[in-house]
C-alpha cells in the first residue's frame, strides 16, 4: 500500500522535472527542481557487517515489566494482557484504527526512494518525490510540526499554538517545529534542488525521523494517560506493527539489526505500558506510578538503541552520510547522557562536533559504551 495518495498540489516532470506547490509555509517550497545529484554511495556501507551487542551482565531492573521470564510471574506487576508476550491491540477498531502505521510505512517509502543508510545517491526528483510522501495529509509532516518533547517541562500552551520565536525559544520542548522540522526542510530542499551530497541530506532526513519517532514513543505513553488507545501507537511506532518475532520495519529494523537483545528489552517496554494501561483501564488512568516505571523501562531500552545506532555510524569513518547521522542522533542523546554522567556527556559532544575528519571515533565509541552500556 502507498501512503502519498492525494496529496493536493503536485507537479512533478519526467526528466527536466519541475515542483510547484503552494504551501502555508514559504520555507516548506522546494523550487525548481537541480541538476544531477553529488555525493557517492559507501563502500562498504555503513550498515553492513554490523557488530552485534549482547552483553550477559546486563539484566533487568528488580522494577522492570519482564514478560520473558516466565509469563511475568517473577515481577512486581499483576497479571495482565501482556503477559504472554504478544502486543494486544487496546482499540475496539483494531490494527486498522491505528494512524501511526501509516506514518512508520511512509517512513520506509522514503527510505526506499531516497536509500537510506547510504544505499544510493538519489536524483532531485527522488527528493521531491519523497518530500510528496512525507507531506501527505495527517502524515509524517503534519505530526512532527506539532511534535513535544516530554521528556521536558510542559509549556503554559501547546507548542502549536506558540509564535515561531516562542517555539525557538523553547526548542528542546517544542523539538519538533524548532529542530526536526528545520532540518527536515533544508535537506528535502537542497537534495531537490541538486545542492551539496545528497547522500548526506538523505542521512539528515533519516535520523531526523528517527528522532521524531523515538520522541513519539515517550510522548504517546504521556498522553495514553487520557486517551487509552494511544498506547497502540507505541508499538506501531516501534515495530510498524509487528509482534516481537516478525519483521519490523521503522526504528526496530535499526535496532534488531544491531542487537537481538536490546530489540527484546525495547519490545519488554512496549509491552510493559500496555499492561499497564490493560491494569489502569480507566478513560483516564490513574496510576501514574506504574505509567512512570513502565515508560522509564522503555525509555532506557530505547536510547541504548540509539546509542547502537550512532555507535556504528560513527565507526563508519569512510563515509561522510553516517557521520552526519551520528551527529544527529548524537543530539538526542545529550539530553540522558548529560544526566547521567555530565563530563563524558560533554566529551561526546565535543568529538561529534569536530566533524568525520576531527573526531576521535574511539572516544565516541567508549562514551556511548560507557554511558548506555545496558537496554
């Protein structure tokens, strides 16, 4: 199935090519459509011959959901829907009720089109093509403009309502219009227009939804707090709707890719809100102890995904795209690790701001290993 079916204002010509559309947005316009993309392909890619984590010393909190282990008889929670391991859809409508697919399947579309991980080096149709799927009605575009970062204090009005400059002003809140959105926008527009290496604006336009999907997931346990179903966007947003053994597409393609075991203990966490929502079943639930356990086990799960991620892509030291990917996700990352550990968190920043040629990758790498060594 495609997800960038009528979308309202297209004109896209075969070979000289060329995209108009009006936008609400005058940054969102793509202008004429470039010359010959620049930029090469990766060899070897930087997604291939991944290294493998899995370190047995790392195990799960004595707080943790943990349904592997005999059905969750060992844990401190209930008996609940989740307990046989399999993710049970909260909504009445079922798989078909769920938007949040829709938007993990234009995620891969334009990972197709645009190659991600360095696979290609797409034309500037390529990019107008994939700026048409992720500017479908009540898709990708529509949800990370309005995109909130709950991990940080909730504004006095929801960062949609907000002025640009107050948007800005409280960037890491209002992540999405203030940081995704930017860097989505400038590498759909100088990839279109044929400016700079394309395979590095795919890169930027990659990680940037990683970011945004990652960001989600926190944001849709928050929010499942009083609309119930909002859970099942978790899992979409994880799997693309997959069960634990299936073949995920989105974020836990990158993470299964990287290590089986951080895929289970992320997969443990999506399956640890939606019990508790199955235990806390209310229109608006009210353990919000268990709800706080439940997204903190996941969220760890999750950013160690993230650091496998940049880990490996900054071991990529040949290819310029898999830099720009560390660096980005390297930004997601900073919020935890400076917690964590204030001076390796600095460190890490330092050496990915240095650029591919300056940074140490090796003190990179044993950062990220030393500051999210366990899922």
């Amino acid at each position: 199935m495609r997800w960038y079916q009528n979308v309202p204002c297209v004109v896209l010509l075969s070979l000289v090519g060329a995209f108009a559309c009006e936008s609400e947005d005058p940054e969102a316009s793509q202008g004429n459509v470039g010359g010959a993309s620049q930029g090469r392909i990766c060899d070897p890619l930087p997604d291939s011959n991944l290294e493998l984590f899995e370190d047995l010393a790392c195990v799960p909190l004595a707080t943790d959901y943990t349904p592997r282990d005999a059905g969750s008889e060992n844990d401190a929670y209930p008996a609940c829907v989740s307990d046989e391991g399999q993710y049970v859809i909260s909504r009445a409508s079922g798989a078909d009720g769920i938007s949040a697919l829709g938007r993990v399947g234009a995620f891969e579309e334009i990972g197709v089109l645009l190659g991600f991980g360095a696979q290609k080096v797409p034309t500037p149709e390529d990019f107008v093509a994939a700026r048409v799927i992720y500017s479908q009605d009540q898709g990708l575009e529509s949800r990370v403009n309005r995109r909130e970062d709950e991990h940080y204090p909730p504004l006095g009005e929801a960062c949609q309502d907000l002025s640009l400059e107050e948007q800005l002003a409280n960037a890491d809140r209002c992540v999405g219009a203030a940081k995704i959105r930017p860097l989505l926008l400038d590498a759909f527009q100088q990839g279109a227009q044929g400016k700079g290496d394309a395979t590095v604006h795919v890169a930027t336009i990659e990680s940037a939804l990683l970011w945004f999907l990652y960001v989600s997931m926190h944001k849709e346990v928050t929010s499942a707090t009083t609309a119930k179903d909002d859970i099942d966007s978790v899992w979409a947003k994880y799997t693309g709707g997959e069960q634990r053994d299936g073949k995920p597409i989105g974020f836990a393609r990158y993470v299964r890719a990287r290590s089986r075991q951080v895929h289970d203990r992320i997969f443990d966490g999506v399956l640890a809100v939606r019990c508790w929502r199955d235990l806390d079943s209310g229109d608006t639930a009210v353990n919000l102890a268990m709800r706080d356990r439940a997204q903190a086990q996941l969220d760890r799960a999750l950013l160690k995904g993230l650091a496998l991620i940049v880990r490996s892509r900054v071991k990529a030291t040949h290819c310029p795209a898999a830099f720009e990917s560390a660096r980005i996700l390297g930004e997601v990352l900073d919020r935890e690790a400076t917690v964590r550990d204030a001076a390796m968190a600095q460190t890490l920043r330092e050496e990915l701001a240095k650029g591919r040629e300056g940074a140490d990758a090796d003190a990179v790498i044993a950062s990220l290993d030393a500051l999210f060594d366990c899922p």
